[in-house]
C-alpha cells in the first residue's frame, strides 16, 4: 500500500498525510515529494538506489528534473530526521546514489487489520475439523485412555474456537463501530443552498453574525452588483446594495457588523476605487484608488476594525500587491505591505487570523503555481503552509485561529481544504466545487462558492454558401483548452484534464484519434506546433517553485526536455520559422517584452520594447504581436525601434486569442452584449464578421487555430459558468 504507515528510529511516517512526528512532539508536514522519496527508499531498505531511479519513480520518466530536486529533498529529510547520536539516516553513496540506513517498521493501517482478521476468522472455521489431536505411544496402547484424551482434545479445541471467535468479534464489532462512527461524523455534514438564480453568485461575504450574506452576482449582459440575502429566510429576494454599471466582485464586512468594503471598478469612466458601505444607511464613502488592470479585487479586515488590507498597486510600485489601509486615520492613509523590488512573486488573496497576530496570504511565483504563506505581522517571520498548489481561491480562518479553510484549483477543478496550522495536518473537504469559502466571525457558520466550469474544442467552418454556427468537436466532462493545428501532421495538439492532470494530447481536426502525449502529472498549458511538425513547445511549472519553463515534445522519439532559458518567468510559447528559437514574453523586474531564445545554446534577443506580451514570426524577421495596449502590432525584429500598429485598438482588443493565416489575422473580439469572430485582412484593411456568439461562449484568454485543409477555425469554448453559494455545518469540521 501506498499510504502505508511506518516508523523511523523515534519518527513515525504518515505518507497519506505527508506528515514526520518525532515521539513526544507534534505532527510537522512535508512537501509530498519529500515523502514520497522517503517511502521509496524504505520500500527498498537494503539496497542503494540509484538518483536516476528515485528521480524516474517520483517525478515521471518524461518530467525533466534538475539534480538540485532531488538534493533538496534529502537535504529536507536529513534535517527533519536528524538524531542525537549523529546517526547518519540517509547515506549518500557517492557515484551510486542513496540507501536509508535504519530499518523501518512498518506498521498495519485499519484495511489491512480488518483484511486479516476476516482471513483469520475463515481460516478458523474452515480448518476446525482437521485440528489434529496429538497423542503420546502409551495413551494409544490405552483404547480407553484413547477415548478420553479424545474427548479432552475436542473440548479443549471447542474451548480454543470459542476463545478465538470471542475475541475476533469483540475486535470486529470495535472496527464496525469505528467505521460506522465516521460515517455518522460524514452524516453530520449539512449543506444549505443559499442561491439558485440563473448565473452566477460569486464571493459570500457573511456578516459576523451570519445573519446576512452579501455576494457578487454576474449575468449575462447585465451590471455586475452586490446583493444581500437573509439567511433566516432564505425563500425570499435579495436586496440589491449597489445600482450601477460598474463592477462589484469581492467584499468584507467590518466586525462590528455596521460597514461593508468593496472594489467599485467601472470601465466607463476609467476609474476604480475602494468604497465603505454604511449598510443601514447606505451611505458610501471612497477610501482610495484601485488598479483598472486586473479582474480580482482581495481584500479583508482586521479584528479590531482598523486595518483595512488590499490588492492594489501604487503609483512608482513595480507590481500589484498587498496594501493597508489605516481606516482611523482621516484621510485613510495607505501603505504597501507586499514586497516590491528583487521579489519572485506577488502577494494576492490575504486574511486576517481572528487573534490579529497572523495574516495568511496566497503568493504566485507564475501562473502555474501560487500558495499559501502565513506571515507574523508583528516580526514579518514567514513559513510556508502549502506545496505543489497551482492556483489559491480562496481561504478564511476558523474561530481560534488555529486552523484555515481554504480553496485550491488544480487542473481545472476547485478542491476544498482545512489546514491545522500547529500541525501542519491537511484535512480534504468533499465538497463539489469549493471556492472563495467565508466564515462568519461570531456564529462561525461556513459559506462558499460553488463553482464548475468546463471548455471544449469547437470548430467554425468559413466559406459556407450557407452561413455556419460553431460546433463542438471535443466535449465532455473533461476539458480542452489551447488547440493549435499543425497541417503536416493534419492534427491538433492541446491540453485536457482527462487523465486527472493537464497533460498534452493530440488529435484528428475532427476530434477522432485522441492520444495522450505526455505523462508529466503536473499542469502543462499552451502547446505550439513546430512548423516542420516535429516539436510541440509548451508551459509548465519548474520544481521547487522555482517559476516557470518552456519544455519541448518530441514527436519522433516522444520524449520532453526543458529549454534552458535563462528566465524563469516566461509567457505563451512560439516558434522563429526556422524553428530553431522560441519566442516567448519574459517577464521581469524592469520590464516585460517578447525575447528569441536559442534552441541550441540559450543564447537570447530583445524582440520588443513597447511591452510585447505575445508574437507571431510571420516571415523570417517580421514579428506580429500584442501588448496590453489594445489593438495588433508589428515590427521588424532586427530593427530596435517600437514597433507599428496594422489593426487598431477599436477593431482588435483581444491578447491571445487570435492567429495569423496568409495575410489574414482571425480573432475574438468583445462587445458590451456579445462577442464576434471577425477575420482582417492586413494588406487590404478589411474587416469581416464571422459570427456573433454569447458572452463567455469563448475563451478571451485562449487560442485560436485555423484549420487550412479544412478551412476551419478551431478555438476553446465554454458555457457560461454556473456558481451558487452553500452554507455547510459540521462538527466534524470545527
């Protein structure tokens, strides 16, 4: 077994919580790639295994891991595992590899118990009659004395089966009990449906007493505000707080239960601010600006209502971040709280614990990985609380502050945790869904978001004499997200959940001959065709939370390797026509543009330097690109002025979801009501329309292909997410 618990010297080894405790000290927790590197080397106790080997078993044969994984990890289990006598627990052997040198003891999980003792309980029975009954020469010379010793055989033998099914009952009646004692503990878990509009409620923000509940509800083609539901009367209507065509998302009541904060951000007047809501009144009051970039607007409270936390970004900071806000002060004061120069990451979702002493706060190295911090706001000490997270939505404390709820997404699906911060024990919640979980202060009631979304590959066909809708050509349970269509090899590459994980696949245009490419159990984004066919290049968290990397898919011999880039931080993968540079967006302190990197030696170019997030090589030295500046750009790539705009930023809006094909560029394009695929021609500056879809009916930060043996374009859509909010109760949870 897998999880199978087993004991070190003093330290006792609990693999299915990835935890060590040293006899007589508390449970401490350790990345599970630290475990799992553990077990591996106890499973083989005796023998040295090999770096190779222990590197193929924990991280793939198809993962590229740096010697530095693997060695970080030992140096971890030599420092938790460390004894008095300096008895040396894990040996390197040098040239060969590492070998556990304590033998360990494995010790029977409740399964395994009650496996055996069912086996035990039939063998009993089923050997009972042919118990021997041992007699000595002078009793058989005694047919009398035969009889007897018989009859005092089979008594004794009854007694023994006696014995041996009192205690095998009273052992199985324990375990019956125990298991039948979880289930009702699982039966004390009582889910309460707080809404069930059409659309979307998203971010419960319950007041301390729990009465009331303020979230965010978005629809289609309507104002995204805030709403106010009475729990205690659950069947009636919302009262509507905000009335305008801004957007309200996040929310925070004050302790005192009398003021709501919130992020007002409205597009049309090009202004974003954090406002207080006296709710009995509702009087509004601006506390200061916001960041019109940007869709997420955290923030939180502290306990003595004085301290209002933010992500915003201030006028000479690099980057977005944490601020406080000191709301005593008369002109609501604000300083920034998050670091800000030589960081290799960024502060976003914060909460204060309910003693005031700690804050919890999700950190992102990249895209691809973000977790948890718990920061000591009197000293500034930090310790990291959870590993290998992908994307935090989410976290709120319960009562004593010794333990966090929190919400992780992980290759498209929303899980739900409770995090013991003394032990660093992490308990799953089996709850569909769970996001952006809330708990109200007093009555200590949890709320939370839940949310599903899925993505499929639909395909437009263009040129029809009759005009064409889309149509799914991959859909299911699973999703599928960042098709690119290579027409040497006539398939799409793209990412898929399928297998539990983000991994690469392929297919035919129209969906037949699925193939899963990769095995690298982690999450993998943005694959790109080589333009001979040969490669695909694609996104993926670097070890250790070391940033990001551009890894490349061997069609031929079907093995990854990781481009040696010299950043860690990178965007969307493409390819130079060559096909011997990548060309990728690289994200740094000073600024950020689209580089060439060198295939071969690593060697590097500046291709942009107006702030290029994603390009095209549509010729040997002509780059198409974006910025966050609206509209499509273009530029020679060996000249070192900024480049010229050949769509304007009316007409074209969109970042990655467009694809050049033959002097035409088609994308996506949003409108207040709906959104448009629309092909230009940039020679002739014509614009043409495709199709008027749904809101949200495509992916905004997706690819698109085109199909050219099909005349087709293939693209990531999805349905308009469906979000409620729940209340739960347990005691087992709190």
């Amino acid at each position: 077994m897998r999880n199978k618990p087993f004991k070190i010297n003093q330290y006792q080894v609990t693999p299915a919580e990835f935890s060590i405790q040293a006899d007589g000290f508390d449970k401490q927790s350790l990345q599970p790639k630290f475990i799992e590197v553990l077990f591996y080397l106890a499973e083989h106790h005796g023998r040295v295994v090999p770096r190779d080997e222990l590197i193929d078993h924990i991280w793939g044969q198809d993962s590229y891991v740096g010697e530095k994984s693997l060695t970080n990890a030992i140096w971890h289990l030599r420092k938790k595992l460390s004894c008095a006598d300096d008895e040396e627990i894990i040996k390197t052997i040098r040239k060969a590899g590492y070998q556990l040198m304590p033998e360990p003891q494995w010790q029977v999980s409740p399964e395994l118990l009650a496996s055996s003792i069912n086996y035990s309980v039939d063998s009993a029975i089923e050997n009972s009659a042919d118990i021997p009954v041992y007699q000595t020469q002078s009793i058989v010379s005694n047919p009398q004395a035969v009889n007897s010793a018989e009859h005092t055989a089979n008594k004794s033998k009854v007694f023994n089966i006696s014995s041996t099914h009192v205690l095998v009952t009273l052992i199985l009646s324990l375990l019956v009990l125990l298991y039948i004692q979880q289930f009702s503990d699982d039966d004390d878990i009582k889910i309460t449906a707080i809404t069930k509009h059409p659309g979307s409620e998203l971010f419960p923000s319950p007041s301390p007493d729990g009465r009331f509940l303020v979230y965010s509800q978005v629809s289609t083609n309507k104002p995204t505000n805030l709403f106010m539901k009475d729990t205690h009367q659950v069947e009636l209507p919302p009262k509507q707080l905000t009335f305008d065509n801004a957007i309200e998302m996040h929310s925070v009541w004050s302790n005192n239960g009398q003021y709501l904060y919130f992020a007002r951000k409205d597009k049309a007047n090009n202004s974003c601010y954090y406002i207080q809501l006296k709710v009995s009144s509702q009087q509004e009051t601006q506390l200061a600006t916001c960041p019109m970039q940007g869709v997420y607007y955290y923030l939180d409270i502290s306990p003595d209502d004085q301290t209002l936390a933010v992500y915003n970004k201030g006028v000479f900071a690099k980057r977005t971040g944490i601020y406080f806000i000191d709301l005593s002060s008369k002109n609501f004061a604000m300083t920034r709280f998050s670091c800000d120069s030589d960081c290799t990451y960024k502060d976003r979702d914060m909460s204060f614990s309910s003693n005031g002493k700690y804050m919890a706060v999700s950190r992102r190295i990249n895209r691809l990985s973000e977790n948890i911090y718990l920061i000591n706001l009197a000293t500034k000490e930090t310790e990291q609380l959870t590993y290998d997270e992908e994307d935090i939505v989410g976290m709120s404390w319960l009562g004593d502050s010794q333990k966090l709820v929190f919400a992780a997404q992980r290759a498209d699906n929303r899980f739900g945790f409770v995090i013991d911060i003394q032990s660093r024990v992490k308990q799953a919640l089996n709850l569909t869904g769970f996001s952006y979980p809330s708990i109200a202060k007093e009555s200590q009631q949890l709320y939370y978001q839940e949310r599903i979304e899925s993505s499929s590959l639909s395909s437009l066909q263009l040129n029809d004499a009759i005009a064409s809708s889309p149509f799914p050509v991959l859909q299911s349970n699973f999703t599928y997200e960042s098709p690119d269509y290579s027409a040497i090899n006539d398939l799409v590459v793209f990412s898929s959940n399928e297998s539990g994980f983000d991994e690469l696949w392929s297919a035919k245009p129209d969906g037949s001959a699925r193939k899963q490419l990769t095995n690298l159990k982690q999450t993998l984004r943005y694959p790109k065709w080589s333009h001979n066919g040969e490669m695909v290049a694609f996104l993926a968290p670097l070890s250790e939370d070391r940033g990001d990397g551009i890894y490349i898919y061997s069609m031929k011999n079907e093995r990854v390797t990781l481009l040696k880039s010299p950043f860690n931080q990178h965007n969307r993968p493409n390819w130079s026509m060559d096909d011997n540079q990548i060309i990728s967006a690289i994200y740094g302190n000073h600024h950020t543009d689209i580089y060439s990197i060198s295939i071969s030696d690593a060697s590097t170019k500046r291709l942009t330097v107006d702030g290029g997030r994603y390009g095209v090589m549509i010729s040997a030295d002509t780059l198409l690109y974006t910025k966050l500046k609206k509209g499509l750009w273009q530029k020679n790539i060996n000249d070192v002025q900024a480049g010229h705009r050949v769509i304007k930023g009316s007409i074209f809006n969109t970042l990655y979801a467009w694809t050049y094909e033959k002097g035409h560029v088609y994308y996506q394009k949003t409108f207040d009501d709906h959104y448009q695929l629309i092909s230009y021609d940039i020679e002739e500056k014509i614009k043409t329309p495709l199709v008027r879809l749904p809101l949200n009916s495509i992916s905004k930060n997706d690819s698109l292909t085109y199909v050219a043996t099909k005349d087709r374009l293939l693209y990531t859509s999805s349905s308009f997410p469906q979000a409620n909010i729940n209340m739960v109760a347990s005691k087992k949870l709190f």
